[in-house]
C-alpha cells in the first residue's frame, strides 16, 4: 500500500514475527474470580526503526474463535452469536493511527480496535526491549467488552461476567 512503502522509505522496516514468542490474552472477571484466557491464534505486523518511531505501524487481528478458556465448551460459548460471534466476525483486529516514543524504549500508541463490527480509538502505552536481539514489545490495553457487544442479551448483566476487560499483549518480532 502507499502508507506502507511511505513508512518503508521513511526508515520503519517489517520486523519478522516471533509467534512462538508472542502472546495476546483477555483478563476479565467472572462472578468476581480473575479469568485469564489466551488468544491462540493471532498475527502482527510491525514496521518499526528505534531511531524513527513517528513513522512506525502496527497491525494485529485476532482469530476471535481461538479464546482458549481452558475448557472447550467454554471456548464454543464464546464464539456464540452473543459473544463473538465469531462465525460472522472471525477477526478482530488493531491498526495504529499513531506511534510516538516520548522516551527510550516507552512507546505511545493510538489507533483503532475493530471487535465484532465496532470500530473504536483507543490508546495505550507500550514497552519495547531488546532480548537476545530481538524486539519485545509488551503492553495492555483495558476496554469494556459492552462496548464492543462481547456479552449480549442475558449476558449484558455484569454481576456474572464484569464488563471490564485487560488485554494483555506481548509481540516479540526481528529484522
């Protein structure tokens, strides 16, 4: 696309993803107990350069059909037309508006988060490290699921399943 080869000549290069090294989960509470459930099917692009990060892109999607709650009837629940229908919208997925580095390896984000049909600007602090020569890049985002529709019908009750949500995410990508 134009912005990517604008990006590109601007110095944020593709870094190749570590999936094996990368995670994404969604941290909720249900009737007041902490649930953490991993998202096991994911990909992320980054174009980043340390030394030009108001040129640098990100984009994830989700395979919303991939929460991993640790029980498959849970799991198909979720994926249910009052969750994530994820049969209609197999994808969520985040794609930065902006990037700025306010100070060696603390990045700022901004962009749109796209869950279930609902496209919403949310922003959030980054880290980025450097581990065995490989960028690491760790963050979280917290969102309401009622939002985004996560939770409808019976399920828009918060007294079983809080409507807030931490993402919690971790891309580990090189050159």
């Amino acid at each position: 696309t134009v912005l990517a080869g604008v990006a590109l000549a601007a110095g944020a290069a593709p870094l190749k993803t570590d999936m094996a090294q990368s995670s994404v989960t969604a941290t909720f509470r249900q009737m007041n107990v902490p649930v953490e459930a991993k998202f096991t099917r994911f990909s992320a692009q980054i174009d980043y350069d340390a030394k030009e990060p108001d040129y640098s892109k990100a984009r994830v999607e989700i395979d919303t059909a991939s929460l991993d709650l640790g029980d498959p009837d849970m799991n198909r629940e979720v994926a249910k037309p009052e969750w994530f229908s994820s049969a209609k919208y197999p994808k969520a997925s985040f794609v930065s508006t902006t990037i700025r580095s306010p100070s060696p390896g603390k990045l700022s984000v901004a962009g749109k988060l796209l869950i279930k049909g609902k496209s919403i600007d949310v922003s959030f602090p980054l880290t980025m490290t450097v581990r065995g020569g490989k960028q690491v890049f760790e963050g979280q985002l917290p969102i309401k699921r009622l939002s985004y529709k996560i939770g409808e019908g019976e399920w828009k009750d918060t007294s079983m399943v809080a409507d807030d949500v931490l993402i919690k995410f971790r891309v580990t990508a090189a050159p």
